[in-house]
C-alpha cells in the first residue's frame, strides 16, 4: 500500500522498514515491487475537506488477539517487552477515525476597538482594534481549551491586508492590530489547519468606512510649506497696500 506524498489529506501512520518491499509471496518476483522501503504503508489515513475520516490497514491481523498479547524485542538494543503496543494504537486510531478525539470547535468570537467592551456598527479606518477567538479542543468526551502557538488570523477584503499571528492562553487566542488606510467590507478570519485535527474555519465580516470630515487632521505637515507661502504671500500684500496708500511723492512746481 502506498500513497501519494503530496496529497496533504492523506496521513501516514505506520510504514515498513528500509529492507521492506510489498509482493504476492506465491509468486516469483520478475518486475520491480509496487511499493519498497519505507513507501510501503501499513497503515494509513485520509480525512477529506470536509473532516470525514477513513483508516487503511495492510492486513486484517492487526486485531487479533495474538498481535494484540504477543511480545516484542528490539531489534537495535535487544530490549523485550512482554506485549506488542498494537492494541493501544488501534484504541488511539479507532478514537481518531471516529472523532472521540482530535476534534476542534471555535467557541466565542469577539472584536472591538481598543478600549471599548462591544463592536461599533462600523469600523473607521487605521482603527486599533482587539480580536479574540476561543478554541476548544475533544478530549476524553470532554471540551478542553486547546493550545497552540501557530494559529493566525487574517483579516481579508478579496486578499489579506492583514496577517498575525495569535497569542493563546487558556483556550482563548486574541491579538490587536491597526486597520489598513482602505475602506469596504472586510472578515476576520481563522483558517486552521493541521494534520491529526478536523479543520477549524471561523469568518466574521465587518465594515470599515472612511474617516468623516471632523476626523481629518486640521493641520497636515507635509503641507507646512504651502501653509508659509500661503501667509507670506498674504503679509507681502499687507506690507504693498501699506506702501501704496501712504506713499506720495513731493509735488513738482510748473514751470512755463
């Protein structure tokens, strides 16, 4: 049995040794194997787009109670164990296949600007901005807060303007980020994806609107030069009108 390395739905949870290879033992071998080395997979998963599982196993016998009870030796340091761990592989595997375990859930989605306690009905521009998110984790047939350090969030128009990554404690993820100088209709969205764990997928879509007149700066610093043009230009006035309206010239006597 083998499988194709760059399916990323496919899981390979147990495969043979380097000197392994898969053929009919009744047969003599006259072609090169179908699968050899480590590509040979004795048992392997697949869970599709839509966290549906399936488990293949290479052989039947790997229930039984004699693989189940049998013991084992180490064939590197020579160590004996009195039983195999095939049974405790196959109580984890049928957990998985069945979602007892490796299971995710988004529980509460909160966002608001920073400082406030609830989402405005629209967000302005270069707003600062808190997010925070709650995953919990199947253990046990129990919701546990779920831990891990690589859970981003991307907050997205058509692409993401932006991406970070979430600060997890106790379950709950939250970071806080400036929103981009570009209004329209965003999501923040949660697109987590691992090996071993049903897909996690959580969007929330808000607006973000440009900024109103009484928003704007009343003074703008890369315009500080036109503001001295514009105030020198209207002193130069001041000054001429002065000049002008004061200024008279002796009068000149006629002469015949």
């Amino acid at each position: 049995m083998t499988a194709d390395a760059e399916n990323p739905l496919v899981l390979d949870v147990l495969h043979a040794s380097w000197t392994a290879y898969s053929f009919n033992p009744d047969e003599k071998i006259t072609e090169y194997p179908h699968a050899v080395g480590q590509n040979t997979l004795l048992i392997a998963g697949q869970q599709a787009r839509n966290n549906a599982r399936v488990l293949f196993f290479g052989s039947l016998d790997f229930f039984s109670d004699e693989f189940f009870m049998s013991s084992v030796q180490n064939a590197n340091g020579g160590q004996k164990y009195s039983q195999s761990g095939n049974q405790d592989l196959a109580i984890s595997l049928s957990q998985w296949v069945f979602k007892e375990k490796g299971v995710l859930r988004v529980g509460k989605v909160k966002h608001h600007k920073v400082g406030d306690a609830d989402p405005p009905q629209a967000y302005t521009i270069t707003d600062e901005v808190e997010y925070s998110i709650e995953i919990q984790k199947l253990e046990n047939g129990k919701w546990v807060p779920f831990e891990a350090d690589d859970v981003q969030l991307e907050f997205v128009r058509i692409d993401p303007f932006v991406r970070t990554t979430l600060k997890g404690k106790g379950g709950v993820f939250q970071t806080k980020f400036k929103l981009p100088d570009v209004y329209g209709v965003y999501q923040f969205r949660v697109d987590y994806n691992r090996m071993g764990l049903t897909h996690l997928y959580s969007s929330t879509q808000v607006s973000v609107r440009p900024l109103e007149h009484t928003q704007y700066e009343r003074f703008i610093p890369s315009a500080y030069p036109y503001y001295c043009s514009a105030f020198s230009m209207m002193f130069g006035v001041v000054i001429f009108s002065l000049v002008f309206l004061h200024f008279r010239e002796d009068a000149k006597d006629k002469t015949e």
